[in-house]
C-alpha cells in the first residue's frame, strides 16, 4: 500500500506555498511557537536553563545552535508580528 503525503504548506508571512522540509518552514513554525509562549517560556528557549546547582540542563537554542540562529527566529518572529498586526 502507498501513502501519499502534502509536502506543502501556506506560509502565514507570504501566503505562498512552501516546503515543509525547508529551512524557512522550519524557522517560520518556530518563530509562532516563539510567539505563544510566555517571555519566560521564551528566556529558557533561546537561553536554555541551569539546575539549583548552576548545572546546565538545558543549553537553549543560542546554546545549540548559537546566537545566530536565535537572531534569525527572532527576526522571524518579529516579521509574522507584523504580519499579523497589519491584518487586524
């Protein structure tokens, strides 16, 4: 039996369709969750957290990816703010 599967989705930034299995999908679906979440939610994030002990247990994305990656979800964010505010 084969399954087929949409590879395809709506950019909420451009309104065209995109790649799931793009680098641009990717940071778009992170810069909306970027956007649910409370600012502290969004510290640990990008930030990641330490135990009571000052023990990293969570590097973050600046950590794991660095802070050049952040930037750019960050940015994302920033841009489907925007997007959303101009269609209210």
């Amino acid at each position: 039996m084969t399954y087929s599967r949409d590879t395809t989705a709506i950019s909420e930034l451009t309104g065209e369709t995109v790649s799931t299995w793009s680098e641009e999908w990717r940071i778009e679906t992170e810069a909306r969750t970027v956007l649910k979440i409370s600012k502290q939610e969004r510290d640990v994030f990008f930030n990641g957290r330490k135990d009571e002990n000052g023990k990293t247990i969570d590097r973050g994305v600046v950590g794991i990816r660095g802070p050049q990656a952040a930037e750019a979800i960050l940015e994302m964010a920033r841009r489907l703010q925007e997007v959303r505010d101009a269609k209210k």
